[in-house]
C-alpha cells in the first residue's frame, strides 16, 4: 500500500462538486483522511473563490492508476479541458505526493510543484501532513507552511459538510 495525498479544488458550484468528488473518491478507495475546506480568492484570473481540500488515502494501484481515476472523475464531473490553464473549473484533482515517489513524466509529477508554490494547497496539506516530509527537500509541511508568505495568498476555513 502506498499512502497519496490529493488536492481538490472548486469554484463553479463549489460545495456539490467538492462532496461529489470526495464521495467518489471514498467509493474507490476508502477511509480518507479529509482537511478543512479552506476558501481562496482565484489565482491568475479573475473568477469566484475557490474551495480546496486537501485528502489522504493509502492504495495499492499504481501511480499511473491513481492519476487515470482523478482524471475519470473530473471528466464526471464536466472538466473542461479547453478551458485556459487559469480559469473557473467544476473540479479540479490534482496528485500531489504518491508515496515519496519522485516523477515528472510529464502525464505524472509527484510531487507537484504547487505544494511549494499556493496556500490553498500548502496549507490543507500541511493541517493533515504537517509532520511528513517533502520527498525532495526533506522539509516538514509544517515548516513549509510556517514559512509560507500568507499575506500574499489569504484564504480561511469554512465550514463545508463532506459526509
């Protein structure tokens, strides 16, 4: 078994999209360890607010495996993949660490790159994984987020159901 830590993220719709994808992600592959629902400002458009989560759930499937189902689950829940980059998403599932796998194929980066570079995704990862470290640096994701400038990307708790 292989523990995976995976972001979600939603501004259209936000609070369905969200339950629908933990939901489907509880259905597959079980317990998760699930973090608060923290709401941000949209980063490189402008757009509404996000929610965004960050879940934990060990899985014997592979790498590839994982990230085909995060894929078949945006796809559920109408991604639009012609959208730009930076744009109002149903849902976004993003495979952030695989073990302390370390890859960038391409199809497959873990660990990914946002860790380091957005609150919204430090910041949930680091309330359910602040003791873990970071594959490539060696950091605690406590420290990581302790350091992170806050001022610069806000974004608060709230209260979502995910049950």
């Amino acid at each position: 078994m292989t523990f995976v830590y995976v972001s979600i993220g939603s501004n259209i719709d936000r609070a369905a999209n969200v339950r629908t994808a933990v939901d489907a992600l509880r259905r597959h592959y079980g317990d998760l360890t699930i973090s608060s629902v923290y709401e941000s400002a949209a980063v490189g458009f402008a757009g509404e607010n996000f929610y965004n989560l960050v879940v934990r759930f060990d899985t014997p499937e592979s790498v590839e495996r994982v990230a085909q189902y995060l894929h078949d689950i945006e796809n559920s829940q109408r991604r639009d993949r012609a959208a730009p980059r930076f744009s109002s998403r149903t849902i976004d599932l993003d495979l952030l660490l695989y073990g302390d796998l370390v890859r960038d194929t391409g199809e497959v980066q873990v660990p990914r790159d946002d860790i380091n570079t957005y609150a919204f995704v430090l910041a949930p990862l680091a309330e359910i994984a602040g003791d873990e470290k970071h594959p490539v640096t060696g950091r605690r994701y406590a420290e990581l987020w302790h350091d992170f400038n806050k001022a610069k990307q806000p974004l608060w708790a709230v209260d979502v159901p995910l049950s």
